[in-house]
C-alpha cells in the first residue's frame, strides 16, 4: 500500500467510527428501532445499487429499439419481440422507425414516413422498381438531406420512396455497406465500422 492509500483508510476509518458513535448515541436505549431503521437504509442502499447497475438493461427493455454507439464507432441494436432488429433513426430532423433488412438494396421509406420527412410523395416520379415477396412495386429516387442514426449523422443519402403497401422503412444494405462488418451475436446485431 502506498502511504496515500493508508492516510486515507485511516481517514475513512475514523469517519466511519465516528458516524457508527453518533448514531449509537442517538439510539441508547433503543436499540431495537436503530436496527430496523439501520436495516430500512441498507435495504435502501442495496436497491439504489442494483437499480443502478440494471438501468441499461431497463432502458432496452423500455426501448429496445434503440440503438447503442459503440466506443469504436460501431452501432449495436437489441433483437426486438417480433425477432427483427429495429432501428429508430432521424430522417431529415424527424424520428422514423426502421425495419434493418440485409435483404432491401437500398433505404426504403413509406409513403407515410417520406410525408413526415418533408418529402411529397405525390410529386415523385416513381421509375425504379424492385421486386419483392409480395410481387414487384415501383420506388421513387429521392436524397435525404440528413440521415442520423445512433449519434452518427450522414448528408445527403439516396434512397427510395416506395410506391407499394409497406408496412414500415427499410433500411437497406446502401446503409449497411458503410460499416465494414455485420454481425448478429445471439440477440445483438452490430455494426463495425
């Protein structure tokens, strides 16, 4: 031990003897109620602390759409109930919930979605069309000024609004392709840059 180590274990002992006198002083006589008041403050204590150590796997459980940057850079999305990674990114400063489809070849929005964004899609020229489970629709071209996801914020994004019924955005390998790796370990999807 280094003597600033032992100065302050000799400090935090005599705190602490002199916190344990107070209260012993305060409780003569009574030393029924300074244990069941002691033991109130300890079951306190132990819940502050194992709610602070369970606060992000709350927050997923709350939110597991929400996406986690990672100190590389990387991104990391929890699987969500519907066994699908999710997630909510901003389109042009507005929040919008994307499906993440390693099987869409670009960043697909829906009608509704496209609307929110500042994007009419009733003034789009739909000339592309992608085939999909349900049979082929058309896509209108279209750039997004700003795509933020998870912290990490990119300008000026192609993607396409889609003519068909789809029930949410995609978000596509033209996104996807930015990172160098996708890996889906158990119930996590990550993103390496």
């Amino acid at each position: 031990m280094h003597d600033f180590e032992i100065a302050r274990l000799i400090y935090l002992s005599l705190l602490g003897a002199a916190i344990l006198a107070g209260v012993l002083a305060a409780y003569r006589g009574r030393m029924g109620a300074g244990l069941r008041d002691a033991l109130t403050w300890g079951l306190i204590f132990v819940g502050l602390i194992a709610a602070y150590g369970l606060k992000d796997d709350v927050a997923r459980a709350l939110n597991p759409q929400a996406a986690a940057l990672l100190p590389d850079g990387g991104i990391e999305l929890r699987r969500a109930a519907d066994g699908h990674f999710h997630l909510k990114a901003e389109v042009n400063g507005v929040p919008v919930e994307f499906l993440v489809d390693t099987g869409a070849s670009q960043i697909v929005l829906t009608r509704a979605d496209a609307r929110r964004a500042g994007i009419d899609p009733e003034d789009l020229a739909y000339t592309s069309r992608s085939f999909t489970a349900n049979g082929p629709v058309t896509n209108a071209p279209v750039r997004l000024e700003r795509l933020e996801a998870a912290g990490v914020p990119l300008s000026n994004v192609r993607a396409v609004v889609s003519g068909g019924d789809l029930f949410q955005s995609l978000l596509g390998m033209d996104y996807l392709d930015r990172f160098s790796r996708i890996s889906v370990e158990g119930d996590r999807l990550v993103l390496t840059p």
